[in-house]
C-alpha cells in the first residue's frame, strides 16, 4: 500500500516537473523571438536611413554616380 503511494508521489513530481520545463522552454524561446524580431527591425531601419540618403541626390548626381560606380567594376 505504501509502495504504491510513493509510486503516485513519484509520478506527480515528476509531471511537475516536466510542466516547470517546458514552462521554461516557452519563455525562452519567446525572449528569443523577441530578440530576433529586434534585430531585423535594425537591419530595416539602417535600409530605410540608406533609401532615405538615396532619394535626398538630385536624379543627375544619382545618374553620375551610378556611371561612376560601373565604370570601377569593368
């Protein structure tokens, strides 16, 4: 009779246990997530500042710069 209330004690340690990790699991990977999303918002920022720096050059000095540009790489 003992043994089997043990047994139950073990068990139920034991999914707590388990419902404790995978709780941890899933913060984890939400801070990681987050963390991800973070840096690609960077990445978009630094693309939308260069577009931004782009679209101040008058068309000709953009046009110049382009000619210039493919004439370095022949």
């Amino acid at each position: 009779m003992t043994m089997i209330v043990y047994m139950t004690l073990v068990l139920d340690l034991i999914i707590r246990a388990l419902c404790v990790m995978l709780l941890i699991a899933g913060i984890v990977h939400v801070v990681v997530s987050i963390g991800e999303k973070k840096k690609a918002v960077n990445e978009l920022t630094v693309i939308s500042k260069r577009l931004h720096i782009l679209m101040d050059i008058p068309i000709k000095k953009a046009r110049e710069f382009m000619k210039g540009n493919d004439s370095h790489k022949e």
